[in-house]
C-alpha cells in the first residue's frame, strides 16, 4: 500500500507540474511597434529616384508594399511637374492595386529635370490609412521622385510615308504569328501628341509590314 500511494502522488505531482506548460497558447505578433499592421509605403519607383538619360516617351511606375485604394490614386495625390510647371499626367491602378502607372498624354521634355511627387496624407491603402510616401516609418509625408530626361524626340519627316517591317521569332527562334506590332509617328513640334499608327499583326511566317498614311509639314 505505502509503495502505491507514493507513485500515485508522485504521478500527480509529474501531472501537476507540466499542466501549466501544456495550457500554453502560442501568441501572435504583430508587425508595428503600438500593435498596428505595418503602414504601406513606396516599394520601387521606375525610374528611380535620380535617374538620368530618361526616355521623353517613359512612363513612371510605382510599386507599394501593400495594395491601396485605387480611388485615391489620382492626379490630386500623385502630380508631376517640370521647373515649377504642371505636367499632364493620366493616373492608372493595376488590378493587384499595388502597381500605379503614371502616363505622359505629350512627350516629357527633352534634357530636363522632371519631378513626381506621392501625396501620402491623400493616397490609403486598403485598410484607410495613409500611405507612408516618404519612407520615415509613418503614414503620410510626401515622397518625391526626381529623374532627368534624354535628348528629345526627333524632328519630324516633312513630307511623304513611311514602310515598317520586319519579322518576329518566338524565344526558340520559330516565326511568331500574330504578333502585334504598333508604332506612332513623331508629332510636327515637341509637346504635341503622337500620331498614331494602324498596327500590323505577323503572318504564319512571322513576317509583317505597313504603310503610313501620307503626311505633311
């Protein structure tokens, strides 16, 4: 009986000693320091800050840590501007609402320093916060994204047409049918739009080619 009850209370004793480790429960952690989820911020620009040699045709590509709400992407909450002066600008949300892609309706100019700035007090993300555009940790602030420009574009052909052509090959090297092709004309003086192109598509060879309409100075 004395031997028994000793591993019987011993038994207890090992039961009672680990209960409190098994009634454990792992915690979750959160990302921001008051308890909050990280505030989004500005992932990569394309170009980048300070680049230089831009293409006067380029668009400007931002990319977010998290999505955002696409009606506050617009050009109230992402401008941009050349020596003081407002640029035309078109403002695009990607579907996965991280990719905003900001379009030049003319050609930027040539040789200048053309500066895009991010309004995070005025773009949210999609829990409604602001967006931290300036990188200091907190919602808000404005980020800037400063790149220089190439040369501009070419002057235009004064008169006549012009033939485009050429073949298209897949990455094994075979002909590529139904490739689109597309193509604009340079406008008469920079700042205009450009003139669009019908587009071609490539035949079962993976050749294509057309003509420009006539057009003259």
């Amino acid at each position: 009986m004395t031997i028994r009850f000793s591993l019987l209370v011993g038994a207890l004793a090992l039961l009672t000693s680990q209960s409190p480790v098994e009634q454990r429960t792992p915690q979750r952690r959160v990302a921001g320091s008051d308890g909050s989820p990280q505030v989004t911020q500005v992932s990569r620009t394309v170009p980048a800050n300070g680049a230089v040699a831009v293409a006067p045709d380029k668009k400007t590509t931002i990319l977010f840590s998290h999505r955002i709400r696409a009606n506050t992407a617009n050009t109230q909450s992402i401008t941009a501007s050349v020596g003081g002066a407002p640029l035309a600008t078109k403002v695009t949300v990607a579907e996965n609402r991280r990719v905003v892609t900001v379009s030049y309706p003319l050609f930027l100019p040539g040789d200048s320093v053309i500066q895009v700035l991010v309004d995070g007090s005025h773009l949210l993300d999609i829990r409604g916060r602001p967006v931290d555009a300036d990188g200091d940790g907190q919602p808000g602030g404005v980020g800037v994204i400063r790149f220089h420009t190439g040369p501009s574009v070419p002057p235009p052909v004064a008169t006549g047409t012009a033939m485009v052509l050429g073949f298209v090959y897949d990455t094994s090297g075979a002909p590529f049918q139904g490739a689109l092709i597309e193509a604009f004309n340079y406008p008469k003086s920079e700042g205009d739009p450009p003139l669009p192109v019908p587009p071609a598509f490539s035949d079962s060879s993976g050749y294509f080619e057309y003509q420009t309409d006539s057009f003259a100075a």
